[in-house]
C-alpha cells in the first residue's frame, strides 16, 4: 500500500476538486471538514489495499451494487452502523482529483451535509451525514 501524501498535498488535491466541480472557493472549516472525511474514509484516496489500490477513492464511494463487481469497482470489505461487516462494490477513479470530487459530490448532495460543512461542526457534519 502506498504512503499516504502529506497533508499538504491532500490539501492541493481537495481544492483543485472543488475548483473542478466550478464551486466557489470552500471556506477554511469547509475544507478542513471535507479533508478530514477523506483522510478518515479513504485515506485521501491512498489508503486501500488489495483490490482497492490505485483506486483513487477518497470518500468510500460505492457503486450501488453488491458483489461481484462491475466495471469500475472493486469488491472490499465494509462494516454497518452496527459494526456487522459486509463486502461491497467501491468505485475505481482515474486521478486524484476525479477520487476527491467524488467525494465532494456525496458530501455536496446530502440534505443538510453542505450547511454543516461550511459551519465545519464535526458534530452537525456527523449527524447530517448519519441521517443521509
């Protein structure tokens, strides 16, 4: 498994995402908050193993379906919000960036999520995403 890329690097990625996306330019606990989920779900996109290296995924992003797996995806291991385990199907990205808009794109389309990123409240963050 590669290294993880310092924060810094993360950082550059991040932005160049949500300069992709044409968003305006996040706000610091925007960012901050939007980092900290990709570090923690995905290890900024380098922390997968096995199948999922190279993957580029930075949010645990899945394709929708349950193993075996399409084009696109990788069959890894996951845990509920019980903590019971189950394997399913993640997306494979072709960059960096494309990994990290990724995402954004889930965090930017949940009700409630976006409005507690800006805040950068990791309570209301959790709780946002944890109903979506």
């Amino acid at each position: 498994m590669p290294s993880p890329q310092s924060d810094q690097q993360a950082r550059g990625v991040l932005r160049a995402a949500f300069a992709e996306r044409g968003s305006s330019a996040p706000s610091l606990p925007e960012l901050q908050a939007a980092q900290a989920i990709g570090r923690f779900e995905g290890g900024d996109g380098k922390g997968w193993g096995q199948a999922g290296a190279g993957s580029h995924n930075w949010g645990a992003v899945q394709c929708g379906h349950v193993a075996p797996c399409g084009p696109g995806c990788f069959e890894y291991g996951d845990s509920h919000a019980d903590g019971s385990g189950y394997r399913g199907c993640f997306k494979r990205y072709d960059s960096a960036v494309a990994g990290a808009g990724g995402l954004l794109h889930e965090l930017y389309r949940r009700d409630g999520v976006p409005a507690a990123l800006r805040q950068g409240d990791a309570t209301a963050i959790a709780s946002a995403m944890r109903k979506t």
